[in-house]
C-alpha cells in the first residue's frame, strides 16, 4: 500500500516506483527469488516469506494503484473542504474508498500465496506441506501427495470463509 500511496503524495516517485520497481517486480520469476532466497537467507522459513513478499507485492501494487486512479476526486474534494487534516481525510474518506481494491488484493495475495509457498517450500524449506509433497515424491508416495493437496485445499477453503469473506462483507457499502 506505501508503494502505491507513495506516487499519488509525491509524484516524484512515479517513474521510480511505477516504470522501475513495478515492471520488475512483476516479470521477475518466482523460481528466481526461491533461488535467490537460497542464497541469500539459506534454507529457512524466513526464505519463503521473503519469496511470497516479492512475488506478491506486484499483485498487490497493481490493485492498489488503479484503486487509487479509480477514487472519487469530487468525494476527497469535499472532504477537504470540510477538514485540512490529512491523515482525517485519508482515514475516513480515502482509505474506506479503497477498501474493495485493498480486499480484492488480499483475495489474489491468499490464492497466489499458496502456490507460491509451496514452490518455495520445495527450494528451501526444512519443514511444510511442500516439503511433505518433496519426500512424498521422492519415495512415490500418491497418497500423501493426494492428502498434502486435500489439506491446502480444506485450510484455504477455511481461511476463505473465515477471514476472507468476512472482510470482503466488510467492504461492502451499506
């Protein structure tokens, strides 16, 4: 969200964050940062978040930024005519306006990160559902690679109804 905020509040960043960091970010491969977390941080659970950040920062930056063209300028507007006080605008007015976009990139951020973590687990994890698929494979093991997908599949279908949808709701106009 700072990185899609940061152009609109100083338009100096744009060409930094929107033609560099952007494009990047969004054609560098996810094996490339698995591997380069590697390297980088070895082979740790600290690696897979570092890889799902970079991956799914793109995702997230893109909703963001068109939320943010997307916003009604006539609504901040009267905003500002009733109020100066930024942040007061920004909580009330901006940040409930971009609420559909910021639940719309969670929404893709969760169903990414899930393959995501698993390609990650699989380069440089010591424990995870994709190092059980890893050893599964590695001994033939169909079952436990049918119970490894049946279990990401029942924990996303829970975080899908118990987190997801009741901010989705929350996002709603009334």
């Amino acid at each position: 969200m700072i990185l899609a905020l940061l152009p609109k509040n100083y338009p100096i960043t744009k060409i930094i964050i929107q033609e560099r960091i952007k494009p990047f970010l969004n054609s560098f491969p996810s094996v490339g940062w698995a591997i380069l977390a590697i390297i980088w941080f070895g082979s740790s659970n600290f690696s897979v978040m570092f890889v799902q950040v970079a991956v799914l920062t793109p995702f997230c930056l893109v909703n963001l930024t068109e939320g943010l063209k997307d916003l009604d300028q006539e609504i901040i507007e009267m905003g500002k005519s009733f109020s100066r006080n930024k942040y007061k605008i920004f909580f009330k007015i901006t940040l409930p306006l971009l609420l559909p976009y910021i639940i719309a990139a969670i929404r893709i951020a969760y169903g990414v990160c899930w393959k995501i973590a698993l390609v990650s687990e699989l380069f440089g994890a010591e424990d995870g559902i994709g190092v059980i698929m890893l050893r599964a494979q590695t001994t033939a093991n169909a079952s436990m690679v049918f119970a490894s997908c049946f279990a990401i599949v029942i924990i996303f279908m829970l975080g899908e109804k118990l987190i997801i949808n009741p901010l989705a709701k929350l996002a709603k106009p009334k």
